[in-house]
C-alpha cells in the first residue's frame, strides 16, 4: 500500500518511522490504528517537512497530514502513541545560523478514513551545536568516521492517578570544536508533565568523558520502568571504539540511574572491508521493552549497528559492518 505518494518529479519520502496504538479495537477513536511518520524532501522548493500517515487496523488509509507547521527544514521525525490514543511527534528542525530546534507535537486520532488533527509544534529546546554532517565534515564526531545527526526520540510513561510524562532524548556537541569535528557528542534528556506544553531543561544523562549517541528509549507498561541505550566511546581514551550502554529510571521518577554494560567487548563500529561505514550507518539504535508486571519477566530488546561478526574478503577474516541484537531480562 503506498502511503506517500511522490507529489512532483525531484520530491522524497524518506526515514519512515512507525508506531501502533495497542488499544484493543474496541477501546475507542483510533484503538489499534498504525501510524507512519516521515520526512518528505521536496527538492524543488527547497523544504524538509514532516508528514504523518494512519491506517487502521484494516488497514483503511487516511491520506497524509502535515506534522512540522511553518517549519520546513524538519526532519528525523519519531512518532509515538500513548496508552490512551494520544498520538505524539518529535523532530528536529535545522535552522540557518547552524543551529537547531527540537519540537513536539501531539494529534487527536481520527476514526479512519479520517485523518487525524494535529496541533501546531512546540519547542523542547534550542541546540546550540547539533550534530550534523556538512559540506566540510562528512563525519561529525572526531575519531568515529559515521554521519550522525542529532535525532530526537520520545517515550511515555502513564502515571499513578492516570497522568502521564514524557521524556525525550537527543544527542548534541558538548564540545565542539571550531571548523571541525565535535570532540565530544552527549546524549541528553528532558521531559514534559502536561502533554508537551513545557519542558524540563534538557540534562546529560552520562557526565563520563567521551562520545556518548545514538540514543534509544521505551517504556515497560507493565513495570512503569524507562529504558534508555545509547553507545559510548567512554572506554576507550581515544575516543573511537564503542560500546552499547543501558540505563533505565525507575517507575515515578525523572533521572537515570547507573550506566549498565549492553555490550562488554569495545567496538571500531566505523570498520569495516570496503570502508563504506561512513555512509552505511544506520544512523539508528532500536529499543523495546516489555513484561508481565513480575520481576524477571520484563523483557529489553536493544537493536543496533556493531563489527562483532567477521566476513570472510579474499580468503582472510575482516570486521565488516552488521545489525545485531540484544536480549536483558529484568
């Protein structure tokens, strides 16, 4: 089923992201919908926008709706769906002077075919130094050749009393350096108590030195537990080789708690044979949390890019670049 159709001859749809609303079909407007969000580059007017498609769970189509506004150089959208129906947006909007905005939307679903209505982006916060590729630097963080980009994603934690808090996350330049590279990227957070009206000052969420991105984080319904994975190259001093961290913070908190190994063996995740990582990226990291409410029974699956698995290249063993991932009971 196309969902996006190409509207003129130099536009595309790109960075599709999807979530489902995992209401029983029966629980209301838009229970069990699928909703896709992505960025539609229109290369003839020079604009990056956010669009978000629905479908329901017949898979009946609503034709696509504008998510970004007045914003038109948007993109890396995540959409995600509260326990109630809610429908929810976060994206990044890159701004003339270099700069960024991060910005959250929520939309009322629809019964399909209806669309739903979305409301106009509020800003979460102001990155001064995003991470982005340029004309001049192909590879934003110094010593890991890989295009990066800030990317904000967002999960929902529903409350004791039915409220609910949003925490969002995104990656950013602590440390940069003038004309060149970042010399040490962070991952940061914040969250909304009121559906995204206002946001808490974005904090780090790992004060230990070296490159920290690629953030993930989902919520365990069952547990109220927010889990947060995100790579660092805090273990090796010159900041190249990675690993996967998970943190997660517990049910009627805000802040995380200690960084806990996904990974234990460092990783040159820019390595690889024909030396194409740099553009292979994935520019990625998957998460999803689940359980029965019991300890030992929540389940954390972490997906993400790693050299773990060595290719054989004219008879010899070499890294080469592969999706791998990762299973944490808790």
């Amino acid at each position: 089923m196309l969902l996006f159709a190409q509207p003129t001859f130099d536009s595309v749809s790109d960075i599709p992201r999807i979530a489902v609303d995992e209401r029983p079909t029966s629980a209301g407007v838009g229970a069990g919908n699928v909703y896709v969000a992505i960025v539609e580059f229109n290369f003839d007017a020079q604009t990056n926008t956010v669009m978000l498609a629905s479908c329901s769970n017949a898979m009946v189509c609503a034709a696509p709706v504008l998510v970004s506004g007045s914003d038109i150089s948007a993109g890396f959208a995540d959409v995600q769906v509260r326990p109630d129906g809610l429908i929810t947006v976060s994206f990044n909007n890159a701004n003339a002077d270099g700069s960024a905005t991060i910005l959250f939307t929520t939309c009322t679903p629809a019964a399909a075919p209806s669309a739903p209505v979305c409301g106009s982006p509020t800003t979460v916060a102001q990155v001064p130094n995003p991470l982005s590729p340029s004309l001049n630097i192909s590879a934003p963080m110094l010593n890991i050749a890989i295009q990066e980009f800030t990317f904000p994603k967002h999960a929902h934690r529903q409350n004791a009393g039915g409220t609910f808090t949003t925490f969002l996350t995104y990656e950013d330049c602590k440390n940069p350096f003038p004309g060149g590279p970042c010399l040490d990227a962070e991952v940061v957070m914040a969250t909304s108590a009121d559906n995204g009206n206002t946001w808490t000052i974005p904090v780090s969420v790992d004060t230990t030195h070296g490159h920290h991105f690629l953030p993930a984080i989902s919520t365990d319904a069952s547990t109220g537990v927010v889990n947060l994975s995100y790579m660092s190259a805090s273990g090796d001093k010159y900041n190249h080789e990675v690993e996967v961290l998970r943190n997660q913070i517990a049910p009627g908190a805000t802040t995380v708690g200690t960084p806990q190994q996904v990974t234990t063996t460092l990783d040159p995740i820019d390595s690889d044979p024909q030396g194409l990582s740099l553009l292979q990226s994935d520019f990625y990291m998957g998460i999803k949390a689940r359980g029965t409410g019991a300890v030992g029974q929540s389940h954390l699956y972490t997906s993400f890019d790693s050299t773990f698995v060595a290719g054989t290249y004219n008879g010899q063993p070499e890294k080469e670049l592969n999706n791998t991932i990762d299973m944490f009971i808790y």
